[in-house]
C-alpha cells in the first residue's frame, strides 16, 4: 500500500504552519503600525488645528471663520463653520489604525439639500516609518488642504 495519506496528510499540515506563519507576521506588522500611528496621528490633529487657528487670522469676518474644532474621541476630529455656507469635516481613525475615513458635507444656503463627500485614506510603514500610502495625500499638508477647501467657499 502507499504512503499517499501521509503525503497528503503533510502537505496539509505544512500549508496550515505557512498560513499560522503569514497570519503571526501580520499581525506583527499591523502592532508595529499601530504603535507608530499614534504620534503620527497625533502630529495631524496639531496641523489641523493649527491651519484651522490659521485660517481664522486671515478671515476676520464672524461669519467666515471656522467656529468648531473638537476631538470628541482620542481617534476622530470634527471641524465645522455653522454660518452658510456651512461646513461639517468630520474624521475617524480605524480601530486598526490603518486608515481615516473622512465625510466632508457642505450646505450652501438655508433649504437646501447638503452635499457630500466621503473618503479614505490608508497609513502604512514606509521604510520604518508611518507615512500615507493611499487616498490621494502624501502629507498633513495635504490632508489640511483637503479638510479645509470647503470653508474657503463662501
């Protein structure tokens, strides 16, 4: 008789010891990612405010300023105007710390309909370091920019 059920049999449980091995170095992937993320997150949210403070020193006019910068989470910021045209920025990192995702609503005039914009954009380890590697930003900068275009439009 042949071994072709030992065979089978190792090759199975070799295939299973390479998918434990690829889950385990996921994961240590993804601990890494999240340890890195916070101060990375962190350093966001102080670009944000900062073009937020930014911001309202350029437009002196009540009516045009950003009048709301609030971290109701460690994870999410909402940034909004309540003068029409409104504005409403609100974001959340991912409890994997992997990715934000962002819904930008604009309401021009009182009695109409809000219009709105979702997104993501994903964190990864770019040579050792947290960096954006999806979603159109490759920098704070770029995320303000993105986040702030809709109060410009008055």
């Amino acid at each position: 008789m042949s071994d072709w059920i030992k065979v089978r049999a190792s090759e199975i449980r070799l295939a299973e010891k390479e998918r434990k091995a690829e889950r385990d170095r996921q994961t240590e992937v993804t601990n890494a990612l999240k340890a890195k993320v916070a101060p990375f997150w962190e350093k966001l949210i102080g670009v944000l405010q900062e073009s937020v403070k930014e911001f309202n020193s350029e437009f002196h006019e009540k009516e045009r300023q950003i009048d709301h910068f609030e971290r109701p989470t460690p994870t999410g910021v909402v940034i909004r105007r309540n003068a029409y045209p409104t504005a409403v920025v609100k974001a959340q990192l991912n409890s994997g710390a992997t990715s934000v995702h962002y819904t930008i609503n604009r309401t021009l005039r009182k009695g109409t309909d809000p219009i709105e914009k979702q997104g993501n954009f994903v964190f990864g380890l770019t040579d050792g370091e947290v960096g954006y590697i999806e979603g159109g930003v490759g920098n704070h900068e770029d995320v303000a920019k993105l986040f702030l275009e809709p109060f410009f439009q008055f």
